[in-house]
C-alpha cells in the first residue's frame, strides 16, 4: 500500500476487517466489494505481520474452495473472528476451530460435533449458526437436536438447501421443541414433501419461528455459491437471517398469513400419497 505510513497504520485493519478465500473464478467475480489476490499472496501477507495483527482486526471469514494451506493459515492467525465460514471443512481443519469464538458460522456441523462437544468454548459466543450438511438417511435426529440444545447462546437456526430431504420436517419439530431458546429456524429452499412427511411439515409451519425461503443462497446468479448472502449480512443488508427475522415480525403484525409460507397440496405422478410443495413466502 503505497501511502504515508500514518494512512497505512489507520487503513490496514479496516482492509483486512474482511477476508474472502475463493480461488474459482466464477465465485471471484462476486467479490465486488473487496481486493482479490491469490491464494500466494494472501500466505505472504499473512506471514508478513504478526499474528496478533490478524487476531485483533479480522472479524469476518468466509473459506471457500480454496487451497487447504491459505485456510490453514487464515484460521491459525484470525482467532479474533466473529463470522466464519467454512465451505467444505476437512478433519485436518477442524482443530484449527479450538481457540476460535465466532457469533456467526457456517459449517458442516457433523464434523465439528465429531470434534467438539457443545459446551465447548468453540460454542460458547455463538448465537447465529447455518448447517451446510442437513440431517440424511442414518443421522441421529435425538443426538443432534441434545448437541444444539447445549450451545448456550444459539437463537437462530438455519439449513442449506436440499430439496428432497425427507428428514428435515421430522427433524425441524424435533430441535424446535428441544431447543427453546431458538427465535427462527430457517429453511433455505423450497421443498418437496410425501407421504407422511406432510403431516410433519403441516405440523412445522405452524410454529411461528419456522420460515422456508427461498433466499440468495439459492438464487441462480450466486452460481451455486453463499458468498452473496454471507456478503449482503457483512454489509448489514437483508441476508437470509433479517430476511427470516422480517418475515417473523410481519407475521406478528398480521402483515402476512401466520402460517406462511404457503402449503400447497399436490399430486405426483405415480406417488402413491399425496404430497406437498412446500413453497417461499
């Protein structure tokens, strides 16, 4: 940075408040808002200052698809960070997270409860936290929705997109009720229910912390990536979370239906029940 060294001293750490990890081009085209370099230069400058530096003035992470050496280091010198993301975490990762207090993450949450308990302090500040890999076929509903009981702060809820997880109703009613703390749950797409799996997404619409959107994390123009709306919330924009939370507050106000989003009933070819699709409000 080729300026006085007051300037320099006073704008550093605003520069490096954010840090994007992405080295695919199709996602680097997003990043319209901050500097991109390579994966190369990001190391250097990580090692070019003292780790202290990193820890006091990054607050927001986001590891995308990116080279496991740059995540490493992030993660190793920004301990201070409040908002991270972790896009495909491996196990080598994981205990990087030990030190680290965020607010804000998203995550693969099997990974990180495989490693930490959730009364460990990786948990103890967090308060908002996405799940990229949704409950599957074989995941024990009870055990997970016990873990996210014991994360002390946690009050918002969401899951990445996948639509035809027939598990996510069931497991919705289930952590809604073991976890009362929780003010939204969110679900990040439409989806399509059958059989008696309606019953359970029926049940699930009628909570009012329950809301199924069909946010930015899905739109076509992310390119199948987060970083929009992970960027909008940085910014204080409507991400998906505010954008659940408005939804919450309108029905409260009768501004929309209190059982939204909408429920409509279909019939599937050769489905044997009815079933339901599940829409965006």
């Amino acid at each position: 940075m080729q300026v006085a060294w007051r300037v320099k001293y006073w704008l550093e750490p605003l520069l490096y408040r954010t840090i994007v990890l992405a080295d695919r081009w199709p996602t680097r085209e997003l990043l319209k808002y901050y500097p991109c370099c390579l994966s190369p230069k990001l190391l250097s400058a990580l090692r070019s200052r003292p780790t202290a530096f990193f820890s006091a003035n990054v607050r927001h992470l986001y590891c995308g698809m990116t080279r496991q050496e740059a995540q490493m280091a992030a993660l190793s010198a920004c301990t201070g960070v409040e908002n991270l993301w972790i896009e495909s975490p491996k196990m080598s990762l994981i205990s990087l997270l030990a030190p680290l207090t965020p607010k804000h993450l998203g995550v693969n949450l099997s990974l990180i409860l495989h490693t930490f308990p959730p009364t460990h302090a990786l948990f103890s500040q967090l308060t908002h936290l996405h799940i990229l890999n949704p409950p599957h076929t074989g995941t024990d509903l009870d055990a997970m929705c016990m873990a996210l009981s014991l994360i002390p702060k946690l009050t918002h809820l969401s899951l990445d997109r996948n639509r035809y997880n027939y598990l996510l109703p069931t497991f919705g009613l289930r952590v809604l009720e073991t976890c009362r703390s929780l003010a939204v749950l969110v679900f990040c797409s439409a989806m399509i229910c059958l059989g008696s799996v309606v019953r359970d997404m029926f049940k699930l619409v009628q909570d009012a912390r329950f809301v199924n959107i069909y946010s930015r994390l899905n739109a076509p123009s992310s390119r199948g990536s987060p970083l929009p709306d992970w960027e909008i919330g940085v910014h204080g924009g409507e991400d998906h979370w505010r954008q659940a939370e408005r939804i919450i507050e309108e029905r409260r106000f009768g501004k929309i239906d209190r059982k939204g989003p909408r429920l409509n009933t279909i019939s599937l070819l050769n489905a044997p029940n009815h079933s339901a699709l599940i829409s965006a409000v």
